[in-house]
C-alpha cells in the first residue's frame, strides 16, 4: 500500500503568486499533505510535511531541514536523514514508480510527480506558475513551464491552485471525496511514514 493513498496534497513552490491560495489551503491542512519545495518555506513561511528538493545546495543545514523529511535526487544527496531517491528523466509513464524521483527542470514539477508516486490525490500546486520574476533565464523558464504543462497534461489529478476557479474546483471535487478517503489525521506522521515505506 502506498503510504499517502488518496490523501490530498498541496505543493507549495517558490512563485510569489498565490498568498491567498496559500493561506486558503494552508487553513486546510489538516488531514492533507503538504509539499515544500526548494526555498518555497521561506518565500511563504509555511512548514511542509514534507520538503522536496533536486538541488544540492538547497539543504543550507537550517534547522527546517532537521525537522521536516526531506526527499531528495540521489545524487544531491547531503543529509543522512534525507531519503535519496535515484533521479531519472525521460517520458512519463502511465505508472509512477515511487522508488525513482522523475527529474524535470522544475522541482514543484518533480515534488508533484512524485506525490503522485506515492498515492497523493488530488496535487494541487500552488506558486508553481512560473511567472517571469527576475530569478531565471528565459530559456530555464522556457524549460520549468514545459514541464508543468507536460505534467497538467498528463495527469487530471493535478489542479493549478494559482487560479481561482481550479482552484475552488479541486477544493471541491477534494472535499466531497474525502469522506471515502482513508483518513490521515495527524501530520506529524509524514516522516515515520516515508521512512517506514521506503526502508
């Protein structure tokens, strides 16, 4: 069984877009999985459940990274703690497998990706646009927006939380599926959860 079947999930990327999608699904948390990625925490001063990265020099040693499992590209891998997970690129295929990370030049791409591998439905990014905000080159934005739109058009699971209108749909769909989830009440769960599945 996979450790977060059905439960809903909020990746939170660094795009300085949605505060109040934000704070709307952080004020939902409860029973939902929460997905930080790269310096996404600090930008929103959320802590996740969980905290993906495919970047070595994310992990700066802050004590975040003490308290919030992190998964992590393998080959990035800095942290005892962290759950290093090998990479892979190529096509995406029908089935996730929750052993591989799917790298995409997009880490809230790659976080999505793999909650989706571990049972999380449904994903709903939020500050994942990627809007031109002075932190990329073209051609990497060029690449990040690729890949989310490769990842929306090949799963109708993932919700753009950045609209409104996506967003109060997911909301919706989510909370009238959520009596037949199986329930996940306690957060602070998530780490003994992810070691216990992948060990």
């Amino acid at each position: 069984m996979l450790p977060f079947e059905d439960v809903c999930a909020f990746v939170i990327g660094s795009g300085r877009t949605a505060p109040a999608a934000i704070e709307t699904c952080m004020a939902r948390r409860q029973g939902r999985l929460v997905v930080t990625v790269n310096r996404s925490h600090r930008v929103h001063d959320v802590t996740g459940d969980v905290h993906v990265f495919i970047d070595g020099d994310i992990d700066d040693g802050s004590s975040y990274f003490d308290e919030v499992p992190c998964i992590c590209d393998a080959s990035v891998w800095s942290n005892a703690d962290h759950i290093a997970l090998p990479g892979v690129g190529g096509p995406l295929g029908r089935y996730l497998n929750p052993g591989r990370l799917i790298l995409r030049p997009n880490t809230a791409v790659t976080a999505a990706l793999w909650a989706l591998s571990v049972g999380c439905r449904p994903v709903i990014m939020l500050g994942c646009r990627c809007l031109d905000e002075g932190r990329h080159a073209t051609h990497q934005l060029e690449a990040m927006r690729n890949a989310r739109v490769e990842l929306m058009e090949h799963s109708s699971d993932v919700f753009d939380g950045d609209d409104a209108r996506s967003l109060r749909a997911a909301l919706t769909a989510e909370t009238i599926e959520h009596a037949r989830c199986r329930a996940w009440a306690h957060a602070d769960d998530a780490g003994q959860r992810l070691r216990e599945f992948y060990r």
